[in-house]
C-alpha cells in the first residue's frame, strides 16, 4: 500500500517563482528566505518520495467566476504551468500520478466528499511554487503530483473544519491505494497577507510565528477557528492557511516538527515553511 | 457562520462583490491570453468596451486606479493581469489599497526600512 512518508507546510507567494526566474535568489532581499529552504530541500532530496499530492488554490488564472469549484482534484495526465499575464515560465510540466488521483476521487466520492473531477487543466503558481521551493529547478520533475485544489478566492470557502476532514480522508484513500508509492502532503499557502482594502500590507509576524510552531503538536487550536478567525489573525488573502490543515489532518495525532523556517516580508507576505513527520 | 465580510478595512470577495465585478474580472482574466494582451494594449477602451464595462469601470482601470477597482468589485487576483500588461510592483498596488504613500507603506506595513 502507498505511503504517507511527511508533510510539508509552505508558502506559495508568486514572487518567489519571480525572484528564481529574475535570478534574484542570492540578494540580500531574497537569499534569507531562499536560505532557510536548504534543510526542507535536503530532507525531500533523502525522502525521495515517488508523488507529491499538493494541496492549493487557484488565482484566478485556472478557474474564473464562471465555475468555481469548492474542491478540485486533477487527473490529468499532465499539468502545464499556466500563463498568468506575463507568459510562460520556463518551468516544465507536471507528471501526474493519473492512478492514485482516480482512486482518490473514488475514495472521496465513496466517502460523501465530492470533488470536481479535471481531466485538462493548467496549474498556477500556488503549486508552481512548492515544488519550485522544494524541489528546485530540475529539467524534469523527480516526482508525479496529484494537485488538489481549494476555493479560497470567492465566499463562501470551506471551513477550515472541512478541510479537516479532506485531509482526514484523503489519509485512508492514500493508504490503501495497491502500490508501493512514497506520498508527501503538501499543503501550501500563507502565511499573513492582506492585498486588498486598506488594511492591505497587514503582516502579523507574532501568529506566523506561533502557526508554525503549533501546527505540530498544538493544531486543535487552528483546526477549531472560523474563517472569520482566519480573516482576523493572517488577513484576508492569509487564509489560504486552511489548506494547511488538510496536510496536518493527513498525518498522525503527534507528529515530529523536523524543519521550520519563518521569513517577512516575502513581497507583502509573511513567508515560511514546515516539515513534518509521523512521530 | 459568522460574517467575515464584518472585520474592518477587509473587502472579502462574496457574491455582491462577484456579481458587481464580474465584468471587470472577466476582462482581466482575458488578459492571461497573449493575443488579448496584445489588444488591450493596441486599444485600451474598445478592449473594455468589448467586456462591456461601465464609464466608471473604465475610468478606474485606464487610470490604473487600484484602489477604486477593488472599490467596483475587482478582485485583486484577476485585476493583477492588469500589471502584467502594464507593469506595476505589487507593493505599489498595495499601498494604493491602502492609500498611502509608497514609502510610509513600506515602512509602517511591510517593516522594510
Ligand atoms: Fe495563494
């Protein structure tokens, strides 16, 4: 059977995608942040897992107004980077891991959890930029991904509550997939940030600092919060943090907090990671 | 639930504001399109008026006017399109959220001396 081999917790702002492709990853702005990446970096390096299910939300750029789907899940074959405005990256496509995707949907459906299903679909830098973070560079991806989207743009989105339960879910599905795949959890987004209104700019460096730390092992707290609490603490674009919590719910009661990092501002955003193991 | 459309100063994007910008969103998505970022930028307004934008739509986005598309219904997200034809820094797009200056708004949001 396939198996949960981490978590990871990480931001997916587009300006770090931005700052690889300017080369900019060595100035003073940016090489704190992109130096606190090494040991997450090196982790998944002697992980070597053989997918990478990422959880993360569209903006605008994959789905707009039209449709927009509460939960996403992508079978394609293939994900392309999508052109956000400024034209393609010079990123390659995503494999995707076509099987265990099915059997996910299957698992979800069975389960009373029913997410659009996508056969053709572009992806954007909310999964662009994890794998980027975490993977580097390379000429092809050294994993399959299963991309999972969450609606965190249009109200209502999921309560954090039900994200909860996706990743509670998506646990059982993966492990009992027939094959012997390596899984890491990604759930991406965050930390603080606030673009619009003119509370636009709000950093609230003091919860990202103890959203990283209670993830682990103090998680109740943030699984048991309202959208509105989310809104209040990390802004209104932080809380995209709820797809952490389908990562965290994916994982063991207790897990080990093997890495962290924490780095303001990332563009308007604070930024970090974390990476977690089952204890 | 309780209401997150209530903490002050914070626009979410619920369904008067996505039924208000509808339009204006719709254009700026186009924009992901390279043939359409070529048409808006050989002819601003017929592009707009294409989408079928009001006078006030098109006044905000061909003055650039960040603050004032939030304002109409434009979410950030599809409105960013916008800097990507005519570039504009993110934190500029932020402090006009704000409306503040530029540098103040570094200083006192972002903590950036
Ligand atoms: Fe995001």
């Amino acid at each position: 059977m396939a198996e949960i081999i981490g978590g990871v917790g990480t931001s997916h702002v587009p300006s770090i995608g931005i700052a690889i492709d300017k080369g900019l990853v060595d100035t003073p702005d940016w090489k704190p942040f992109f130096d606190g990446y090494i040991p997450g970096k090196q982790w998944m390096a002697d992980k070597k897992p053989d997918v990478a299910v990422v959880i993360f939300n569209d903006h605008g750029n994959t789905f707009f107004l039209d449709r927009v789907p509460t939960f996403a899940v992508g079978v394609a074959e293939s994900y392309t980077p999508v052109d956000e405005g400024w034209g393609p990256r010079a990123v390659p496509d995503f494999e995707g891991a076509v099987d265990l995707s099915w059997h996910l949907v299957d698992q979800l459906v069975d389960n009373h959890f029913d997410p659009m299903v996508c056969r053709e679909i572009e992806v954007d830098h909310g999964l662009q930029v994890p794998m980027e973070l975490f993977f580097g560079r390379p000429e092809h991806w050294p994993v399959k991904v299963v991309p999972i989207w969450v609606n965190t743009i249009q109200y209502p989105i999921p309560t954090p509550q039900r994200c909860w339960e996706m990743g509670k879910l998506l646990r059982k599905a993966i492990e009992s997939f027939p094959g012997d795949e390596r899984v890491v959890i990604m759930g991406t987004g965050g930390l603080s940030h606030q673009l619009q209104g003119s509370r636009a700019g709000f950093i609230n460096r003091e919860a990202d600092q103890a959203w990283l730390d209670g993830i682990a092992n103090d998680y109740e707290k943030y699984r048991d919060m309202t959208r509105e609490d989310y809104v209040e603490q990390f802004g209104s674009e932080g809380a995209e943090l709820i797809m952490w919590l389908v990562m965290r719910a994916a994982m063991d009661d207790k897990v080990e907090l093997k890495h962290k990092h924490y780095y303001a501002p990332a563009s308007m955003t604070g930024a970090g990671m974390v990476v977690l193991e089952n204890a | 639930m309780s209401d997150p459309t209530q903490i002050p100063e914070t626009p979410l994007f619920d369904r008067e504001r996505s039924k208000q910008g509808y339009r204006m969103n719709k254009m700026a998505m186009s924009l992901g399109k390279p043939e359409n970022r070529a048409a808006f930028k050989a002819d601003e307004e017929a592009f707009l008026d294409s989408y079928g934008l009001s006078a006030e739509e098109k006044a905000a986005v061909m003055a650039r006017d960040w603050h004032r598309m939030v304002a109409l219904g434009g979410n950030l997200f599809f409105i960013l399109k916008i800097a990507a034809v005519d570039p504009a820094v993110m934190t500029e797009i932020g402090a006009a959220q704000a409306q503040m200056e530029h540098a103040d708004f570094l200083k006192q949001r972002l903590g950036k001396e």
